[in-house]
C-alpha cells in the first residue's frame, strides 16, 4: 500500500522534525540537564516498531544532524545513535511484548548508555565530567516514553496495548 | 563515527563544512524563539497607560542621572586624551557596538554557548568580543550568514586576560562551567588581589577591547600548602539572563596600549610589583 507507506513516512519525518525542534527548545542554563533526549526517544521508538523503514544511514545522517543543531563535535551523537540502534534491532521483538513501563525501564537504559558515549566525545573535547548529572536524562527520558510511545501509536494507528 | 569525532575534534578539517552547513540549523532556533517573541510582543501591545506611565518616569528619572554622570565623563574623556598625549600614547577610540538579540541556548548543558540573530550579513566575525549592559559576556565562535553562536566566558574551555582595576595586576580568568564563577589561573600567593576587587579586561592577546569590566573577586583564599592563589570571582554580566547583547566592533590599533595602564593606575597609592611575571616566584613558603 504506497500510501500508506508514504504517511509513515511523512509521520517519521514530523516526528523527527519536532525531536529536533524540542532538543534545542531554550530552557535554563541549570535546567539543562533534565532536557530528555527527544530525538533519541524517537529513534528509539522507531527502530522498536518500524526496524526495517528506519535504515542506519538515516540515524546517522540525523545524528550528524542534531550534532550540528546544538553546536557540539560531529558524530557524538550519531555515534550514540547507531550503537543504540544497534541494541535495539537486536532485541525489538522481545521489547514489543514489554508492558509499558518495563519499556520505559529499557529506554533508561538505552539513553543512559548514549549518554555515556555522548560524555565521553565531550570529555574528549576537554569539557569536565559531571556526576550523577548525565543521568539527568536518561530518567526523565524513560518518564517521557509512555507518553512518546501512545502517541506515536495513536499516529500510526497501532492498537498493540 | 569513531574518525569523525577525532578528526572534527582533533584538526579543523570539518569547520568549513560546519560553517556552509551552520545555515541549515538557524531555522530552529528561530522556531524555537517565536514563544519568547509572542510574550514581547504582548507585553508591548496589551500595556495599561498607568504602567507606561510608570516607565516613562522611572526612564526619565534614569536619564537625569546617566546626563549627570555624562557631564562629568566628557571633561573626564578630555583630561584623558590630554593625559594621553603628554604621554605621547596613541588615543583611545571608541567602540561602535551592534545590538544582537538572544534566540537561543545552547542545549549541551556542559557547554555555555548562546545563539544570536546576527551573522555575516551584519559584519559579525570570528572572535569578536560580545558584551552585555553590565561587562563581558564572550565572544562569536561560530558564524553562519544570519546567525551566530557566542561562547560565554564561563564556559570551561574559555579563558580572557584581566587586569585588577584598582592596580593593574594582570591574570588570566578561566571559566569553569559554572555560570557564577571563574577562576584566576596562576595567580602568586604575594599577589595583591583581594574580595570585592573588579577585573577588567586587559586588552592583551588582541581578542578584547582594554578596559570593560569582567568579573568581581569574590574570595581569595591563601592556601600555605599550595604555590598559587584560589580566586574565585564572579562575572559581572548577566550571563544566563541578558537577552539584548552588543557586538563589540574595535579599532583594531588601540588595542593593548602599554601606555594605557600607565594611567589608570598612576593615582592609586598601593601599586602591587608583582605582576604575572613575578608569578614565576612561586608559593612564598
């Protein structure tokens, strides 16, 4: 059904587009650190439901993307992207029968380990390490994935709950 | 990926491509700034007489007090410029500055950069120093046709060269990535430094104008045990919160003028010798 497909596509890329557009939405200098990592949340959500439309090559053209939306060296995020992506096409199908908040449990995960490579590139870049801190997103991540994910669903009219 | 971010990290192979591609990304911030502006423009338009009133006064009484002050500056300025030729120093210009508006923050919270609506188009260039209303804010490190992005001075990577206005000691403040506090860098523990003393900028290393004011010393603590001083001050501009910034443009052959120092110092009583040359001396113990 081209049609279809093409609405997917066309949901993919606003979804995306407004990721992108709340990752570098301006909040407080100290309240930076509990930005959820939309556009991640997002791909992640993708590479669950829709492993085979979202190719690596997309993750990383939007990880390149969102390194050049905020200003921080190329690739750290894409490199978080595609070790994350990778994950997660290995264990969509036992995810998909996940309750929701095992999910969201999944998601910390996920996000924290972007998080790590993420801190890493930026201690490279000779930017002192946090403590706890980088964790800051990886949990209000995993609080925003049910409400990313029924949303999503609702969009692409899948009833799997 | 793991090339990338060494070579974009480790050589400036990729800058020209950021710079091209810089252009893509200013939508965003401008998306993302249309809230801020919505609230502006309704703060303006849905306004009480009474409370316009109410400015006007208070902006008239401010007036009175800045023409006061102005008063004084100009036979100030001449005394200065005489001062200077007898002195046979080359004179101080003034800055034409460019008002900038805020539209965005950088999102990486270990980062303090800022994005501002001015880029090529209006003469904003690499390194150019950035001010607020109340002293240095930073300075343009990325420009894009119609954008820019600013790195403030407390950001952890950034470090401007100051000078104590009371009496001309010179030091380096680094940012240390926390908004309220630099620290200064090598500073000798006989160094005549204390709380409360401004740090102006020095003009040195030619990247900001001499003389608008940084930070203000708030502790100078004199460890025995250590070599240096542990001064902490705090930035004079309003780093998280000024949303009108100026884009400093400089005549560039003022910059640094030994003879300058020479003359703000020169009616201070306790001139300090020791500068961040003698700070080789070490701790003192």
């Amino acid at each position: 059904m081209p049609a279809q497909s093409l609405n997917l596509y066309v949901i993919i890329a606003l979804s995306v587009l407004l990721a992108l557009v709340l990752s570098v939405y301006p909040l407080p200098m100290d309240m930076r650190w509990w930005r959820p990592e939309f556009v991640l949340v997002v791909a992640i959500y993708w590479m669950f439901f829709m492993p085979l439309t979202v190719s690596f090559l997309f993750l990383c053209a939007l990880g390149l993307f969102q390194d050049l939306l905020e200003g921080v060296p190329f690739g750290q995020h894409s490199l978080g992207l595609v070790i994350v992506g990778y994950i997660c096409i290995l264990s969509y199908q036992r995810v998909r029968n996940f309750s929701l908040w095992r999910q969201s449990a999944w998601v910390f995960v996920l996000v924290g380990i972007a998080q790590l490579t993420d801190n890493w590139v930026q201690g490279m870049a000779g930017r002192p390490l946090s403590g706890i801190q980088f964790l800051y997103p990886a949990l209000t991540s995993a609080l925003i994935w049910p409400l990313c994910s029924l949303w999503l669903d609702r969009l692409t009219h899948r009833h799997h709950h | 990926m793991m090339v990338l971010v060494v070579v974009g990290l480790y050589t400036d192979k990729l800058e020209p491509l950021r710079e091209k591609l810089a252009q893509l990304v200013t939508p965003f911030y401008q998306i993302t700034n249309v809230p801020t502006r919505v609230n502006d423009w309704r703060k303006d338009t849905f306004v009480s007489q009474v409370d316009l009133k109410m400015e006007n006064e208070a902006l008239k009484t401010e007036l009175l007090i800045h023409q006061r002050k102005l008063q004084q500056l100009a036979s100030l300025a001449a005394e200065n410029v005489r001062l200077r030729q007898l002195l046979n120093a080359s004179q101080m210009l003034q800055d034409t500055v460019l008002i900038a508006e805020l539209i965005g923050v950088s999102p990486n919270p270990l980062s303090h950069k800022v994005i501002i609506n001015r880029g090529t188009k209006d003469g904003a260039f690499k390194g150019q120093p950035v001010l607020d209303a109340f002293g240095l804010m930073g300075q343009v490190i990325e420009v894009s046709e119609n954008s820019s992005t600013v790195l403030l001075i407390s950001d952890s990577t950034h470090a401007i060269p100051v000078q104590v206005n009371r009496n001309g000691v010179r030091a380096i403040a680094e940012g240390t990535g926390d908004l309220n506090s630099l620290s200064l860098r090598h500073v000798s523990a006989n160094t005549d430094i204390r709380a409360g003393d401004l740090l102006v900028s020095s003009g040195l290393g030619d990247r900001f104008p001499v003389g608008y004011p940084v930070a203000e010393v708030l502790q100078v603590v004199r460890d025995p045990g250590k070599a240096f001083l542990t001064v902490i001050a705090k930035p004079m501009a309003r780093l998280d919160r000024s949303r009108h910034l100026l884009l400093v443009f400089e005549n560039r052959d003022q910059a640094s003028v030994p003879g300058a120092l020479n003359v703000t110092i020169s009616s201070s009583s306790s001139i300090s010798s020791s500068s961040s040359s003698a700070s080789s001396q070490g701790g003192a113990q």
